[in-house]
DNA sequence: AACTTGACGTGAC
DNA sequence: AGTCACGCCAAGT
C-alpha cells in the first residue's frame, strides 16, 4: 500500500458538496503517515476517477490558485456545480462544507 | 543515487 | 493581520 494510494482512497470517500483540508486527508490516512504537504504533492498527479477537487485549504483557500489560476476557475466550477459555497473572498465557507467523517462536528 | 521542489500547516515575529 | 521560516517526504530531474 503506497502512500498514493492511501490518499487517493481518502479523497474518494469525501462525499458530494463536502471538502476536506490537505491535513485533513493527511490526518484520516490509516497505516502511513503522510503530511499535509505530502498529499498536496499527491494531489498533484491525481488520477480522474478522484474528486480532487473537494482538497482546499485549512481556511478554505483554493491552493491551486497559487500556481494555476485556470485550475482553480475549474475546481471552483465543479465545487459550485456539488453546491458548495464561497465566501467573498473566494475561499470555501468551510464552517458549512467541511467534512468530518461519521458525522459532522458542527452537529447540533 | 543525490538533489531539488513543492495542490500545506503551524508557529514566531 | 501579514510575512517568514521550517518540518514534512513523494516525485521529478
């Protein structure tokens, strides 16, 4: 089981209209360890079968934004289309769309 | 096989 | 609140 895969695994099960931070994915990541940093670097050869677009930041910020402005137009088309929402700042309002798994930890 | 480079996150100024 | 430095380690060269 290569780290690759193990992240890859964790991505696909964020479910639809959710994102989970880098750290996130990092810290769900069963068996290796694998730093946030890590699965940004993974995250950067992602096959098409993983959303990767539900990976932001801790704050919500589109990362990709930093190095392609054209891939975070789409990331952002794709998380609008799941019915995700940005802030006016152009970040994800993660206080509504983070995920944790096994039940929100907003609940209540 | 050695060296560099980051889709990050945190803490110190 | 905005930099800056640095740990982390898979991939690319």
């Amino acid at each position: 089981m290569s780290a690759r895969d193990a992240v890859y695994g964790v991505v696909r099960t964020i479910p639809r209209g959710k994102v989970l931070s880098y750290g996130g994915v990092a810290e769900l990541v069963e068996g290796v360890y694998v730093s946030a940093r890590t699965v940004g670097r993974i995250m950067a050869s992602a096959p098409p079968d993983v959303p990767w677009q539900r990976v932001v930041a801790r704050d919500g910020e589109l990362v990709i934004a930093r190095r392609s402005p054209l891939m975070a137009a789409e990331q952002r088309r794709l998380l609008a289309l799941e019915g995700v929402g940005f802030s006016s700042d152009g970040r994800v309002r993660m206080d509504e769309h983070a995920w944790a798994p096994g039940g929100t930890l907003f609940s209540e």
